[in-house]
C-alpha cells in the first residue's frame, strides 16, 4: 500500500497521505520508519481506531510500554488515556485541562520514552493544539557562544505528575528525577539535538542557580521560536507519531467545558541518551 508524504511546516513534521494502519505490508512499515526518522513528526488520517488496532499498529513500529496510568475509558494496558472527560467529579484520564507547556515525555527516567503517539477520538471546538518543536534545528541555529557554553554539560529533569508549567511544580525529594545531557546524539543519524525543556529541566549541573535559571530560560526561548514549531490542528481520527528524542511539545489552552478524548501509546527506548 504505497502513500506520499506532505509536509506538515518548513520546521518539522510529515503526513503520510494514504496509509492505512490497519493494513500495510512490511516494506510499508520500513518507509513510514524512514519518513519518522526524517521528519520527527507524522501525521496519519484515518477512521478512530479501535483499542486493539491501534495497538496492533504500534506494536509494529516499536516495543511498547505499558501505560502509567489505566483508565476505564481504556480497554488495554498499552493505552493511557489523555482527557478531561470526568465521571461521578472525577477525572478518567491524564492531564486533562488547560495548556500544557513544552517538554519531552518521561525526561525525568533514567530511559526515556523513544517516541509517543496520540490518537484523537474527540476534540474540542477549537483549541487544544498540539505544538512540536526541531530541536536538531534548535540546537543547530544555536549561537557558538551557547553551544561552547553547554558542550558536555548535564541537566537535572523533574516532573510533578499532573503540572503543566513549571512553575505549578511541587517537587520533594521523592520525586522522580534523571540527569541527561543537554544535548544529545542521536543514533540512527548522527545529529546533535537539544534535550531540555521548559517543563521539565530545573537546573544544569555543576551551574550556579541563577546562572542556570538564565540559560536554559535563554534556550526554552530559542527552541520556542515559530520559525522552528509546527502547530497540529486536531480533526478526529488523527494519528500523530513523534520522535521523543528530538523533538519537543506543548498543548494549547482550550475550553475545559468541551470533552478531549485522546488515546496515547509510548514506545520505549532501549538506550539513555548520550
């Protein structure tokens, strides 16, 4: 089943027109891998899938881990569930209102995830985009006075579970928490890309705080410009496959009264990153 890519921006991101993820041969498996890795970003439109068939395409693309968190709205332990949608007051899925500032999913484990995958079963009017950043351009535009700056340099990641800014982070000593490098080589191609974030990097290490604070607050702006970010305007049934390595996202504010159901499978990487 042969499809085309469309760009999705200048930036970052493709759509694969005309793949099926319920039917595709091998060989279509390899070049959608290929368009991944090339792009960092991928878009299919297809019908909502069901739990199982989105399982099952995934299960083809990468090892899957299983979700932190189970939801009932969920029929498998693959699925987490990212929703604002309560039953009885209560929330039933993950991370489920308002905007959500940019950052890499499970920055802060030792091994984080390789890359994430959201599928859209119901959206909001509007609002609710979903923003992905190139940081192999974010590190690369970077001015050689930074870079010399964070050459070999670690960083401390942390996250509050359910905090979308930082500055909502309540963070003890329990917390979950890894040192990655600021930037990182990744394998497959080679190329250096930034690996921190707004959200989730608190501090460089070895860097006096305040010092600290400055620069990465310097380069969260850097990687935020919109030359480097493509915006994804939700329609029902997308999927979106993003490399967790090298590129970044946010999610846009958008009214809490309307129902968000996405249904989210993460891949898991078999390295830390270096």
């Amino acid at each position: 089943m042969p499809f085309t890519l469309r760009p999705l921006s200048p930036a970052i991101g493709a759509e694969a027109v005309g793949f099926d993820p319920r039917h595709f041969t091998d060989a279509d498996r390899d070049a959608l891998k290929q368009a991944w890795l090339d792009n960092l970003v991928m878009l299919i439109r297809t019908p909502v899938l069901s739990d199982d068939e989105f399982v099952d395409f995934m299960s083809r693309m990468g090892q899957i881990e299983n979700a932190r968190n189970l939801s009932p709205l969920s029929t498998r332990e693959e699925v987490m569930i990212i929703s604002n949608i309560r039953q009885n007051g209560e929330t039933v899925g993950a991370l489920p209102d308002g905007e959500l500032s940019f950052h890499f999913d499970r920055v802060h484990q030792k091994k984080p995830t390789r890359a994430s995958v959201l599928h859209a079963v119901e959206i909001p009017d509007k609002g609710g985009e979903t923003c992905f950043a190139n940081m192999y351009q974010a590190y690369e535009t970077l001015p050689d006075v930074i870079k010399e700056k964070i050459a070999g340099r670690m960083a401390l990641n942390t996250y509050d579970y359910g905090a979308t800014s930082a500055s909502k982070k309540v963070i003890d000593e329990d917390a979950q928490a890894a040192i990655h490098p600021i930037v990182r080589t990744i394998p497959e191609t080679g190329r250096k890309a930034l690996f921190v974030s707004r959200l989730m990097t608190d501090k460089i290490i070895g860097m006096p705080e305040d010092e600290s604070r400055a620069l990465l607050n310097l380069i969260s702006d850097h990687c935020e410009q919109p030359h480097l970010i493509y915006e994804h305007k939700w329609q029902v049934g997308d999927i979106l496959m993003w490399d967790n390595r090298c590129s970044t996202h946010a999610r846009m504010d958008f009214d809490g009264s309307q129902r968000r159901l996405m249904k989210r499978i993460a891949l898991a990487d078999a390295v830390v990153p270096s």
